[in-house]
C-alpha cells in the first residue's frame, strides 16, 4: 500500500515538471517559431511603425478572418422568419408540432371572399408575427433577402411585398421556378407577384403560367393536393393581371377540359370579376349536366354562386342544407334581376345570421343599391364585420363608414379602419365642421312652377334627351328644388315620380332618404329610418313634404312603428301632422291612442271631440286619463257632465283627472269630491287627495290642509309642503325651520291657524 502511494506522488510529479516546460515553451520562446509562409528576412527587419503592435491577451483579425465570418443580420433573420406549424390528422391523439418551412394554405377562406377583402390565402406564422410588431420590420426583412436560403429569401422577399414595398417581380418569379423551395412557397410567391403594378407583374406571371406543367411536375413529389394548389394559384394570379378572364380564352375556351378543383377556381374568379353574363362554353358544360352530376364532381356551390339561373337559385335559398343555402344567396347578388332583390332583402330582414353574411357579400355585388347604411346598424357584428370588408370605399357611403368605425366590435373597426384610410373622418364636436342643411330660397310663383315642371319632364316626358336636360337642370337648383317642393308639398304627396323621390330629393336632402326608407315594405328598414326622422323633429321641423308622404302611406307602418310616428309629429301642428293625429286617435293600440290625446291636449282639434269622448269609456285607466285631459283642452261647456259622471271611475287616478277637469270649468264638485277623498279608509286615497289639494293651490284648501296635518306622517308631509307653498314665506309661523320635527312643525301650523281665525 505505501509502494502504491509512493509510486502515485513520482507519477504526478512527472506531471507537473511536464507541465512547467510546455508553459515556459509557449511563453517566450513562442515568438522564435517561423511558419512556412515566412521568409527569415521578414522576421529579422525592423518592424514598420505603419504596423500596430499587437497587445498582449488580444488578437488582431486578418481579412481572411472578414470573410469567414458569418453576417449577424441574415442569421437573426433566418431564426426569426423559422417556423414550426401545428398540424393534426383525423386519427392523431393530439396536435403534433412538426418541422416545416413555415407556408401553408388557409383553407377557411373561400377565394370569392379572399380576393375582394384582400386576405391572403397563404399564411406563415413567423412571418405574421414579424409584420405585427409595432417596430418597423424592414431591416429584418432586407436581412432575410440576402440569405442563401432560398426558402428564408423567399418569405423576407413575400413580407417586404405585403408591406406595401416594392419587389422585383422577376426575382419573385425566379424563387418560384427555384427547385429548392416548396409548393406552399411558391404559390405564396405568385401571391405576392400580383401586388406588384400590373404592367411589371403581367409578362412575369404569363411566363410562369406557360410553363406551368414543368412548374407543376417539380412539385409532384409533394402529392397531388400540392399540385392543385399551386395550379389554382396560378389560375389566380393569372386572373389578377387579366383584363376581362370572361373574354379570355384561357379560362373559357377548354373550361369542360380543366379537372373539378380548376373549374371551381375560375367559376369563383368569375363571380370575383362581377360577370353578369355566364360565358356560353361554361353554360353549355353545365347545360349537359344533372344536379346529381354537377353534385358528384364537388361543383354544387360554385355553381350556384356563378351559373345558376334565378328560379333555381330562389328555390334552393330554402334549402335545409347550409352550403346550398349560402351559395345560393351568394348567387342573387350575381344575378342581379328584380326576384333576386326582393328576395334578398328578405333574407337580409328574416335570415340567420351566416346566411345574412352571405347576403352581404350578394349586395356587395349591386352597385346601384342603398342598403349600406341599414346592413352597417345590424344587430349580428358578424354582419357587421362583413360590411365592413365588402362595402364600397366611396364617398356616398361616408355615413355607413363612419358608424362602422365607431363600432362596439373592435374586429368591425380594425376591418374598415384597414380598407377606409383617410376616408373614415371621426365626428367633430364643432358644430361648424358638421355639414349644414341647404338653405330654402325665395322664389316666385312662375319661379316655382317652372321648376315643378322641369320635375315632371324629369320622370314623364316623351324625349330621352328632355328627360336628361330636365335632370341635369334640376341638379345644379337642389336650394330651388326644395324650396318649389315646400310650395307644393300637399300636391306632391301623391305624385308618382321615382326619380324626384328616390334619386333628386335624396340628393338635395338626406331626410328624403331616410323618408323613403320608413315608407318601404321591410320592417325593420322603416322603424330604424322613422327614429331618425323622429330624433331630427326634437331639434327641426320636417319638411311638409316628408310629413304629408308619412300620412299617405301611414297604411304601411307597423305597430311597432306607430309610437314612433307621433314622436315624429310631437311639435307639429300643420295639416299634415294633424292629419297623422286623427288616425292614431282611432287605432286600437293603446300607447298611441294616448300619445294622440296628448297632442290633441296641446293643439287642440275641435272636430275630433266625437273620438275623445269614446276614450271616456276605454278598459284601460291610462287612456281615459289622456281622454278627459284633452277634451278639458277643447273647453266645452257641455262635457262638465262627462267628467262629474267620471268622479264615479273605480279608478283613483281618472277621479282626480276628472276633478282637475271640473276645476278648469271652477265647477265645485271637483274641490267637494276632494274633500271628501280625504276621509276615505285608504291612506293611499287621502295621501293622493291631499297632493292634488296642495297642487291646486287655492287658499280655500287651506283648512283641509289644515286637518290633515293630524293624519298618517305621509299625509302630514304632504299638507306641510302645501302650506308652504300655499301661504306666502312672510306669514309663515315664526321660529319655525325645516330642521325642527314634524310634530313641531305640525304644532306650529295648527297655533298659526288658530291665530288666524281668532283674528277674522
């Protein structure tokens, strides 16, 4: 054992001397070691003084060194533009995350609605997540352009093109037709093609479109879905640079010969174009077909959407399968007729709320419709939200715009705020930047009937070009239109002429629109257009002409609609309005009736007492109130019958309505019938007595007053608050102060009255 460790010391020993010569050979004499690429002559020269001297710990890179190593940037873009993406199979237990290269295709959004909202088919999710940061991700993306990763340069090349920036389509069109980067690349590459201007992206995606079937065979490796895919891109990308693809060949002439997953693509890219006409090779391939064939080949949608004549379409938006359904609306906006209108307005009004979206995305279809404003206040925010993607960016739609923009969903702000820009302007809270009314003029009567004529010759004249004139003549006087129309607005309310009440008045005044949207046969339409026309008579009148054209199609409102009418005609005392006021008296609706009485009891209308007196007898306590306080109004001596008969109402109420009546004529049964409330059992009925007795406000009152100052606390407060209003503040009982107990106030009431009546 000690041999053992004697022998172990020697052995380390030996190490350490071995040790110490290596660190003595590698110090000082390091510097006599000469390299082959040396000569002697160089290391026995003087050192030039150009040369630095090297410190001691530090090295000194050579160019050679620059050139190994590797750019920082493009390694930091290269690890963040990596992706790994999350895919599942229908029999995997869990979502596995496996290795990939980042693009795939986003097979939640149909192409018909892709290519219109600008969304990209082709998603990457490093890249998003690159592009949604607040920091300008240029440098990154520039980074990434100069990696040898035909992949890396090719998604920093696609991001660079998303943000607006401008790349060369040509070195887009190389890294397609590169043999390294894959299907989902490419395609995401040809997206990226068309954003570049037209005229430089045409003849580069025309050459990769020619030679498409060695484009496509490069990636038959990656199976025959990867092949579709890119070929429908193609088709997409072509489209994008074509000019009319219903006038070209490519897409019409061998249509029938292109397999089912293209001829869906074009019958999408046709519906996208806003092509009316099927061209006659697409009619004639369907033509030869059954529903269960067209069905078989996976066509059934596409069909509906871009072929399919109206009567069919109609038929199936009743269909219980939802696609069907879907497609079939889609396909109403596309065929555009009178039927197809009418009956997407009812699905816009009675429909779900996916098949309304489908609705929304058919009107965006229809350029010459008015409907945005209404779909822009639907109840669903997902309707909402695809308002926001399809509504026209224009100027006549700036109202719809700006309520979109003050949405409650903030997916339906981000959506317009995206597609509007400048457009969307929020309200400002001077009143000098809101935009004022057109002003009414002075005009003559010949003034006045020569512009009524030139309205009629707008609508009736035999001539197209006096038409033309007349409206082109109209339309340069919209302050002379209104004005002539204000003249005449009893006579003109019955006058057929659609385009003085849907296309001039609107034009000259918004509150013409908004009329002939509450004299329309949709329901909700017409209530929503009745509450602005309402919330602009709290602050203006309405034109005579709006109000007498409410009066003559008053047959056409619901009874949801009714209350809103007489909000509309609350101020209003002109023939028109008075007019409305007669109607409502006669309705069966309740709220109504009373909301008429209650005009009639601030403008009265002495040719309607026949019909208030018929409200005296009404079910319901409210209405009869309302009736006996707008026949007082009328001030007719021989209704004082009337209101001593309603003393006798079960009601308490109409009682004290009716005393109130019998007061204005200073009739005494009113005040006895008081007083005699004020015995009653019920502490309600002398608690309701004693405020009608201190809102009176007649001194005779003042002993029952008085004598209810002995009553229930209520009561007492009551009689207390009478008295003080009752009697002047200067007669009032001295040293009395709102701070003292009701008993001491009650008490000092009843010694002043004692007082006073020992003085009479």
């Amino acid at each position: 054992m000690i041999q053992n460790y004697v022998r172990a010391n020697s052995i380390l020993a030996s190490l350490l001397a071995l040790a110490a010569a290596v660190t003595l050979l590698c110090g000082s004499g390091c510097r006599s070691v000469v390299s082959d690429d040396h000569a002697l002559e160089t290391l026995a020269s003087e050192p030039s003084p150009e040369q630095p001297k090297s410190l001691p710990g530090k090295l000194t890179s050579t160019p050679m060194d620059e050139a190994a190593k590797p750019d920082v940037a493009v390694t930091e873009a290269e690890a963040i533009l990596a992706a790994n993406v999350i895919q599942s199979k229908k029999n995997d237990f869990r979502p596995r995350k496996i290795s990939s290269r980042g693009w795939y295709h986003d097979a939640g959004t149909p192409l018909y609605r892709a290519i219109p909202t600008g969304t990209h088919l082709w998603r990457h999710q490093s890249l998003e997540r690159l592009l949604d940061q607040p920091e300008s991700p240029c440098d990154t993306l520039l980074a990434g352009t100069r990696s040898t990763d035909a992949e890396v340069q090719s998604t920093a090349m696609i991001g660079l093109a998303r943000l607006g920036e401008s790349v060369d389509p040509a070195a887009l069109g190389q890294l397609v037709e590169d043999e390294t980067t894959t299907s989902a690349t490419k395609a995401a590459l040809l997206e990226a093609i068309v954003l570049q201007p037209t005229q430089i992206a045409r003849p580069v995606v025309a050459g990769l479109f020619d030679r498409r079937e060695a484009l496509l065979s490069s990636v038959q490796i990656e199976g025959e879905d990867a092949v579709t895919l890119l070929e429908q891109q193609l088709w997409v990308a072509l489209a994008a640079v074509s000019q009319k693809i219903e006038d070209d060949p490519q897409f019409i002439d061998a249509f029938a010969q292109q397999k089912p997953e293209i001829q869906e693509t074009i019958l999408d890219l046709l519906l996208v174009a806003h092509c009316r006409q099927v061209p006659e090779p697409i009619q004639q391939r369907f033509g030869t077909m059954s529903t269960q064939a067209i069905r078989r080949v996976g066509l059934w949608p596409a069909y509906l959407r871009s072929v399919a004549p109206v009567d069919r379409l109609l038929e199936q938006t009743r269909s219980a399968d939802f696609p069907t359904r879907e497609a079939a609306t889609i396909g109403l906006g596309r065929e555009g007729s009178k039927e197809a209108r009418e009956a997407l307005e009812a699905i816009t009004e009675n429909d779900s709320t996916l098949v309304q979206v489908a609705a929304v995305i058919a009107w965006a279809q229809l350029d010459d419709h008015l409907h945005w404003t209404r779909l822009a206040e639907a109840p669903s925010w997902r309707v909402r939200l695809a308002v926001a993607e399809f509504i026209p960016i224009e100027p006549r739609h700036q109202f719809a715009i700006e309520k979109l923009s003050e949405d409650n969903s903030r997916q339906v702000r981000e959506a317009i705020e995206a597609r509007a820009g400048m457009l969307v302007s929020r309200k400002s809270d001077d009143a000098d930047d809101e935009p004022k009314p057109i002003e009414r003029v002075e005009l003559s009567p010949e003034e006045a009937i020569t512009i009524l004529d030139l309205i009629d010759q707008s609508q009736h004249a035999a001539d197209e070009s006096q038409r033309v004139k007349a409206r082109q003549t109209l339309l340069l006087e919209p302050a002379k239109v209104l004005t002539a129309v204000d003249q005449a607005a009893e006579q003109l309310a019955n006058y057929e002429n659609d385009y003085l009440f849907q296309v001039l008045l609107p034009q000259c005044d918004p509150l013409y629109r908004r009329l002939e949207e509450a004299i329309s046969d949709r329901p909700q339409l017409a209530l929503g257009a009745a509450r602005q026309l309402a919330q602009h008579a709290t602050q203006h009148p309405l034109p005579e002409l709006v109000v007498w054209r409410i009066y003559r199609n008053i047959d056409r409102f619901t009874p949801m609609t009714w209350p809103v009418l007489l909000e509309m005609v609350h101020d209003d005392q002109r023939p028109p309005a008075e007019a409305i006021v007669r109607r409502a008296l006669g309705t069966d609706l309740t709220q109504v009736r009373i909301a008429a009485y209650e005009h009639v009891s601030r403008y009265p209308l002495p040719d309607v007492a026949s019909q208030l007196c018929d409200g005296l007898e009404h079910e319901m306590p409210a209405v009869r109130i309302a009736a006996i306080e707008a026949l007082q109004q009328l001030q007719r001596d021989g209704d004082r019958h009337r209101f001593a008969e309603m003393l006798l109402d079960s009601d308490i109420d109409v009682q004290l309505a009716a005393c109130r009546a019998l007061d204005q004529f200073q009739d005494p049964r009113g005040s006895s019938h008081l007083n005699r409330m004020t015995y009653s059992s019920s502490k309600t009925v002398r608690l309701l007595a004693v405020q009608s007795i201190a809102a009176r406000n007649n001194d005779s009152d003042i002993p029952t007053l008085i004598r209810a100052l002995d009553d229930e606390t209520a009561i007492r407060s009551a009689a207390l608050d009478g008295l003080s209003s009752l009697v002047p503040k200067g007669q009032h009982p001295g040293q009395i102060s709102p701070a003292d107990s009701l008993d001491a106030r009650c008490a000092a009431w009843k010694n002043w009255f004692d007082r006073q009546a020992s003085f009479q």
